[in-house]
C-alpha cells in the first residue's frame, strides 16, 4: 500500500464492503431514531403521530430507567471482575503440566458452546431451585435453611450464571497470553530474587494486561446486552431488581407495545454504550498500542 | 568470592543422560568458557550451575558451600541470557533495578548503582526508554547492567552474543572482556563460537555430548590438544587431519598439522596436490589443496603475497615439530 496509486485500488475495492455495511448499519439505526419520536403503540395502528421528546422524557424519568441502569452498570463490572479474576486463576492453574491437562482443558472451555438459555434454565432448575436444586440440597444435608437465589438475591445470581458463562473465554484468552510469556523473563527474574507472587505481580500481570484489555473490551460489549438469562430465570424481577437496559426496552416495546418508548429506550442505551466505550478506550485502550 | 566446585554432577532429563557425571573447578576471578558443538549441553551445565535445573546427582559448591539445593536467588549468581530477557514493560531503569528492589536495597544506594552500570555501559542516555526502543548492542548492555548491579559472586553468561552482528560481536567482546579485566569476578561464559572462547578465556572447558573433552588455557589447548575432536574443534581455519598411510609413517592413527605449520612450494616437497579455492584474507591467503591420496583437501597457510592460482600445482611440507600425532582411540601420542 506504498504508491498513491495502489491506495487509490485499495479505497476503491473496498468500498463496495463499505458501502453495505454502512446501510446495513445506518438503517436500523435511523429506523429507531425516526420511531423514538413517534406516538407508535401496537395496540393502536395506524394512530402513529409525531410527539417529539415525548417518548425520551417518559422514558428517562420512568424509576424503572434508573434502577435498569444501575443493574446494568452492576451486571457488567460484577461478571467482568468475576471473570477477569477466575480466568487469571484458571490459567495459571492450567499452564502447570499435570496429568489430563488436555481432557481438562476441553471441559474448561466447554460452558462457552452451552447457549445462554440453556444454561440459564438448568442454573434455574438444577442448581438454584429452592426445592429440588443441588445448593439446596446441599444446604439441607447441612441443615441450613435452603437459599431462594433467584427471589433473594436475582442480580448476583444472574451474575453468577452469566460469569459461569463467560469464564471460559477469559481463561481461553489469558492462557494463550500466559504461554506466550517468555519463559527466560521468568528464570531473570527468579535468579533475581524474585519469589512466586512478585514473578507474578512484576512479569506475568503486565504481560497479560493486552489480554484482560481485550477480555474486557469484547465482554463489555455482550454483557450491555445480556437478555435470555434473566428472561428465563427471573423475567426482571423482582419488581425491577433485575432488570437491565436491554430488558426494559424489551418490556416497553414488546410487553407495554409502545414501540416509540421502545426507541427511545434504545436511542438511550446506544447513546450509554458509546459512553462506556469512549471510557473503555481511554482507559485500557492504551495497552492495545504495540 | 566466586569459586564454583563441580563435584560428579550428573544431568538427565528423563532417561536420556545429557550430562555423564563430570567434575570441574573454577577459581575466584577466572574468565571460563564452555566450548562445544550446538547441543552438547553447554546451556544445561551452565543452568544447573545457576539452579534453574535441579541436578540429577552430585555436589555444586560455591565458596566451599554446598549450593546443589539453593534455590537461583540465594546462589549470588547473576545470569546473562542468549534473549537478554529483559522485562519489556519497565524502563532500562526499572529492569536495572529490579534485582536491587527484589533485595530491598536502599533508594539511593539503588541510583548510585544504576548510574554507576550506566556510565560503564554507556546506557545513560537510555535509562528512560523501553527495551523495545533499543538496539541488539544496548540491549544485550542493559541485561549486562541488570547482572552487574546485584555484585554477584559469579557471571554467567549464556551465549551472549550470538543474536548481534559480526562488527558489533567484535566490540561486545572486547567490552565484556574489560569488563572482567575491571571487576576481577568470576566469569563463566557459554559458546559454540572456537574464536570467542579463544579471544575471551582464561580457561577453555571443551564440551562433547556432556563431556569434558580438555580443560585448559587456550593456547595449551591449541598446542597441545588432548584428543582429534579438540584438535578439530579449536583453532580457524581448522586442523589439517590425515589419516591412513601417512599417519601410518608417523606410528600414528590420526596426524594433525595446522594450516600454518605447513610450507607451500611451486618447486618441491612431502605431498604433491593441486590448488583449489584461494581465500584471500590481505594478511594471509588461505589455500585448499587437493593431495594425491588425501580425500578432504589440506589447508595451507601463506603469506598475502603469494599468488598461486586455481589448478596450479604444488608441493606441501609439514613442519615435523608441529606434527600432532594420535592413537585408534583418538587420544593424543606423546
Ligand atoms: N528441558 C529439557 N528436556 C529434555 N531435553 C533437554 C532439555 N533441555 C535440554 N535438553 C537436551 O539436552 C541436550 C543439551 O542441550 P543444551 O544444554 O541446550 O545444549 P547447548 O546449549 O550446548 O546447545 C540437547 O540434546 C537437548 O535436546
Ligand atoms: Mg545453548
């Protein structure tokens, strides 16, 4: 790409792939936009009419906004550190030989291929039920009052199952980053009196930290759209306690039909979205810099 | 004080024994070179040394104490590695204090340090940037520096050199060379390089498949070396060796004699051959001469002037005082 002329052929290549990604984008997007500023509910076709910020001031000043974009902020940073922290753990542990290492290996990553209602309905059922769940049996053969997870406590068992979901990736990823760790920086550093946790602290953790970037950085984007696991387990609920974004948009515009307040509802997210990825960038963006 | 006493240690990974048990002492302030062929367990002594590899069996002593089960740290040892392995996230700075941190050092006995490696090592323009940001020459200068820094009792150095280019290994030679001549410590230094052992050691240990072939200055071993591998491996170009009914003359299985022990003549002499390539060097010109009955061509040492041309014939003379004999078992005779 070093001549004037083969940058010319290049842009003009690509412009095709260009072009219909850009439409492919821009009319979803103007669609919402031209619909959060409509009056538009299903239940009454045919009455669409122009509100203006109508949708938006009902939207921003529901309670329920509020308390989605609490547990939305909740349910990002509480599975990211869950899964940044149990990756880091899991990887060390399987970068040691030891005997199965490739059979467990395959288990380890095996939660990634269950889809999320799946496994969101056996966490339900198999585990957290209060009756016929393993913890609860568990907390019986203890004699311990059994634990109704998904009334009690709906966030953090959402985050649990959710972290059960995506650990699997972090550790994929932070494996392959620990591996590629120069085993001779480590024997430096060892014959310079540097015992496990400093080897750790001073070599391993920076040469992951391009890893926990994109860990984080690709998590980020999917857990602000978390919506299957907590339609199955807990509908929102109770109340709004675990609720997100993406589920109160989906309540607005599907349960309610009001498709404008839907809208607006997703202009809203786009918008908190951008936001976080403006931060996420300046933040950590920097270790993605060669 | 670094004197280092290896007492019938052995090395097997697995059941393949790369080191047969073996026994070497190096004194307080020597410049050691281990010298051998690609594989032959250089790196694998010298890290047992270091403790990064436990011993199979055997005693290490470091001044008169017993170091087999020391852990790397505790040995006073500094390692210098074939990839610097510098620590790419921290500074020049940083990586040459990190030893200094590890052990707790005050901060300005650290700086006085640090400027003191920098200044000897021409790094004190460096101390900010990354390892990244540095040449192959300053690189390999920052890894000295960390080594420096902690005072050890012993260097280590593993194949330093061998990831730099030609002009700039002649230069890092010679530094490391000072360095030792300055410092008085003791310096064991890993090689597949003959001319690097030769130029840098006070001692030469010759390695073959995890065995001590000789031990020795280098002129005793290019003098008198103990076997036909040592003769072969030390000295460049390499020793001329003849085998069958010549050697046979000399009571002799294998005769060795050094390109420049051998006297080339357009009029007559011992052996007749024909001349093969020339390199031209300025200082010397270095002949291959094919010889009648011989198979590998003989290497002739002659001054820069002569000039002989390819085909041309001539006349070889060894100098019976330099001749290297050698027995069936390839050991040297007298
Ligand atoms: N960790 C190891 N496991 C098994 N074999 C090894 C290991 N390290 C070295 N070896 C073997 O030991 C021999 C000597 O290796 P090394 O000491 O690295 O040679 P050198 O440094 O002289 O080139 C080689 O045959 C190598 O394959
Ligand atoms: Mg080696």
């Amino acid at each position: 790409m070093a001549t004037k002329h083969s940058r010319m052929s290049a842009r003009l290549m690509i412009s095709p792939a260009v072009l219909l990604l850009l439409g492919w984008m821009l009319i979803p997007l103007s669609m919402t936009l031209y619909f959060s500023f409509l009056r538009y509910n299903l239940l009454m076709p045919g009455m669409e009419e122009f509100t203006g910020l109508t949708n938006y001031r009902f939207f921003l000043t529901d309670p329920a906004f509020f308390a989605a974009l609490w547990n939305t902020i909740a349910l990002v940073v509480g599975v990211l550190v869950v899964t940044v922290i149990g990756g880091i753990l899991l990887a060390l542990l399987l970068d040691q030989p030891f005997f199965g290492q490739g059979i467990v290996r395959i288990l380890v990553i095996a939660p990634f291929f269950v889809m999320p209602t799946v496994s969101a309905l056996v966490w339900k059922n198999m585990f957290m039920n209060p009756v016929n769940g393993l913890f609860a049996h568990a907390a019986k053969a203890l004699g311990l009052q059994p634990f109704d997870f998904l009334s009690s406590a709906p966030l953090a068992s959402i985050i649990g199952i959710v972290s059960w979901q995506w650990l699997p990736f972090a550790t994929l990823i932070l494996l392959t980053a620990l591996q590629s760790l120069d085993q001779e920086q480590l024997e430096a550093a060892e014959m310079d009196g540097a015992p496990w946790i400093k080897r750790f602290w001073y070599i391993m953790l920076p040469h992951l930290a391009r890893a926990i970037t994109v860990v984080i950085l690709i998590q980020t984007i999917f857990l602000l759209s978390v919506f299957a696991e907590i339609l199955v387990t807990t509908n929102g609920g109770p109340g709004t306690a675990s609720t997100n974004l993406t589920y109160l948009i989906y309540m607005q515009s599907l349960l309610q039909f009001d498709v404008g307040g839907g809208s607006a509802g997703g202009v809203v997210a786009i918008i908190l979205a951008n936001i976080v990825a403006i931060f996420l960038m300046r933040m950590i963006g920097k270790n993605l810099d060669a | 004080m670094g004197r280092i006493t290896l007492d019938k240690v052995r090395k097997a990974f697995g059941d393949i024994e790369v080191i047969p048990p073996l026994d070497l002492t190096i004194e307080d302030g020597e410049f050691v070179v281990f010298v051998g062929p690609s594989g032959c367990g250089k790196s694998t002594l010298l890290r047992l040394i270091a403790g990064l590899e436990d011993v199979s069996g055997g005693q290490i002593r470091i001044d008169r104490e017993d170091a087999t089960n020391l852990p790397p740290a505790k040995r006073g040892l500094a390692m210098v590695f074939q990839s610097y392995a510098l620590y790419p996230h921290m500074s020049v700075r940083k990586n040459i204090a990190f030893p200094m941190k590890m052990a707790g050092l005050p901060q300005d006995e650290q700086e006085r340090r640090i400027e003191g490696a920098a200044k000897a090592l021409n790094l004190t323009d460096y101390l900010d940037r990354k390892p990244g940001q540095l040449s192959g020459g300053q690189r390999q200068r920052v890894a000295i520096g960390r080594a420096i820094v902690r005072e050890p009792a012993a260097f280590l150095f593993d194949e330093p050199l061998s990831n730099l280019d030609a002009a700039l290994r002649v230069g890092m030679r010679l530094e490391i060379s000072e360095l030792h001549k300055r410092l008085a410590t003791t310096m064991i230094y890993v090689t597949h390089d003959q001319v690097e052992a030769m130029t840098m050691a006070d001692k030469i240990v010759v390695l073959r498949a995890g065995n001590i072939e000789q031990v020795g200055s280098p002129l005793e071993l290019y003098n008198r070396p103990r076997n036909v591998f040592v003769a072969g491996f030390i000295g460049s170009p390499k020793m001329n060796l003849i085998t069958g009914a010549e050697a046979a003359k000399h009571n002799a299985t294998t005769i060795g004699i050094r390109p420049e022990h051998l006297a080339i003549s357009t009029e007559g002499g011992a052996w007749k051959g024909e001349i093969g390539v020339s390199e031209h060097l300025g200082s010397d010109t270095f002949f291959h001469v094919t010889v009648e009955g011989q198979v590998e061509p003989l290497t002739v040492r002659a001054s820069g002037e002569v000039s002989l041309s390819y085909g041309d014939t001539v006349w070889l003379t060894p100098n019976e005082a330099n001749l290297h004999r050698f027995d069936a078992e390839g050991l040297r005779i007298a």
